[in-house]
C-alpha cells in the first residue's frame, strides 16, 4: 500500500561518522591569558533532498545561543570537498537552479569550542599514542586524534559537557530564495543510532 503522506522538503538525519577529531593551535585563552588549544570534534548530517528547492543553509545553537559561523565556534564542509568552508548549499553544477530529487548530501560540522590547556592537550596526544611536540604548534596546525565514534567512546568530559547544552541546528531549505521549510535537529553527542 502506498502512502499518501507527503514528504517534507529535506530530510535530514544525524549519522556515525568516521571523520577524526582534532586539536588545532595554539590560541591565547582571552580570560586567563593562557596558551591553549582547540578540541574540533566533528558530526555528520545526511541531507535527503525530496523537492524542488535550490538552497539549503543552517543555523547552529548552543545554550539558545546562535553560534556565529564568521568566527571559530563551527565550521561546515561538504563531505565531498573538506578543504573549503561553505555556509550554504546550492547546486553544484551552475547551470542547475534545484537540487534533483532524491539527491543525498553529506555535510560535517566542526564543533569547536572545547578548549584545553597545554597539559590537558599533552594527555590526549600521549593516551592516542601521537608523539608530536605542542612547543611550535601555532594557530592554523592541526594534528588528528581518532576517529569521532573512538573519541566519544574514550572521553566522558567534553561529551557530557557538549550533551549538557542541548545543541541544535536549523536547516533552512529555500526555493527562489524565499525559506520554505525549517527542520530542528538535535545534536546527538553519544549515540547517534538514538
């Protein structure tokens, strides 16, 4: 039997990632003055287009605070493209105006706003076995930890304190650039299968 329900717009679901989590450096703490270094844990999102739209955009909040993605509190990428940032999605072929149905994106969404100290940084290289040294590392380096699911596994701390916030994110799905549709998903720090 067929269902006559329609469909909305974009589905969009949370799924396991095996994207690595990074610590990235080396940053001036603005409160204590101290050097310090930023925790990027990453989650993907699997966007299911199912009508005719020709933008997708999102917005992140955490503690019912939007998050401001012209600074370093997140940052997006299309899983097919991971070197550049993008703060929407359009259609890749410039000669297209909608996305076609049924066409699925992956995007992966850089959580960074965790930051540890020198000695806590220190830890986590030396619990993974990552036998690089932090003196140089300077803001810009990246040095990859393990996978997301590994990570969450292994650390109760920045989880819990990720889960405590209630992070959510927005998408926003437009055609002829007026918003049509508005989907909240909730971030899903310890199991994403949830």
């Amino acid at each position: 039997m067929l269902s006559c329900k329609k469909k909305d717009p974009i589905e969009v679901k949370q799924i396991s990632t095996n994207e690595k989590v990074t610590i990235e450096g080396s940053y001036i703490e603005e409160k204590t003055l101290k050097r310090c270094f930023l925790l990027s844990i990453p989650v993907e999102f699997e966007i299911t287009i199912n009508s005719s739209i020709n933008s997708i955009s999102w917005i992140y909040y955490i503690d019912r605070r939007v998050l401001d993605k012209d600074y370093f509190d997140f940052e997006v990428y299309n899983k097919i493209d991971k070197t550049k940032q993008i703060f929407k999605i359009v259609p890749k072929d410039s000669t297209d105006t909608i996305f076609p149905i049924n066409q699925k994106i992956n995007l992966l969404i850089k959580n960074k706003r965790h930051l540890l100290s020198e000695q806590e940084t220190k830890e986590l290289l030396k619990k993974y076995h990552i036998f690089k040294s932090i003196d140089n590392l300077k803001s810009g380096d990246i040095i990859k930890l393990v996978s997301c699911d590994k990570f969450r596994e292994d650390n109760n701390e920045p989880i819990n304190d990720y889960e405590k916030s209630g992070d959510k994110i927005y998408f926003l799905a437009r055609i002829r650039g007026q918003e049509n549709f508005r989907l909240r998903q909730r971030i899903e720090w310890y199991d994403v299968n949830m």
